[in-house]
C-alpha cells in the first residue's frame, strides 16, 4: 500500500469533483438561464432538465476525474505496485 500515492490521487481527484462541479453549475446557469436542477422533486424543475443536467455533469466528472489521475501519476509516478514492474 503506498499512501504518498492515495494521497495524491485523493487530492487531484476531490479538486477535479469541486472545480467541475463549480463550472458545470456556472455553464448550466449560462446556458439556460436558470439554476442547476439539485432536488428532482422540485415541481418548477422539469424532467428533461434533470436528465439533462445528469447527463452532461456525469460526463464531465468522469472525463475530469480521467485527467486528474493522469495528471497525478505524471506527477507522482502512480502506485508503487506498477512501478516495480518497470523497474
């Protein structure tokens, strides 16, 4: 178990989660004009709004989450388990 590693990644990983987090809500408000749909049972949200909205932040968490490692294991080198076999 290497922690130098869970800590890198869990830092880079919870900073990509806040700022994508911060511009899919921004972007979400720029494009439409109203709030990010947070609670489904809100009757002044409409359904394509949540689907929507699911859909695009999903997609944007996991693509930033993807970088985020990458970008770690450039910085870090990965787990050390992975690093032994290049050795």
């Amino acid at each position: 178990m290497d922690i130098g590693w869970r800590v890198v990644s869990t830092g880079a990983t919870l900073a990509a989660t806040l700022l994508t987090t911060k511009a899919v809500t921004a972007g979400w408000k720029a494009v439409t004009g109203r709030d990010a749909p947070v609670d489904e049972d809100d009757p002044e949200v409409e359904w394509w709004e949540v689907i929507a909205f699911t859909v695009v932040s999903g997609a944007l968490l996991g693509l930033a989450r993807h970088f985020a490692l990458r970008g770690a294991t450039k910085f870090y080198g990965g787990p050390v388990e992975k690093r032994i076999d290049k050795v």
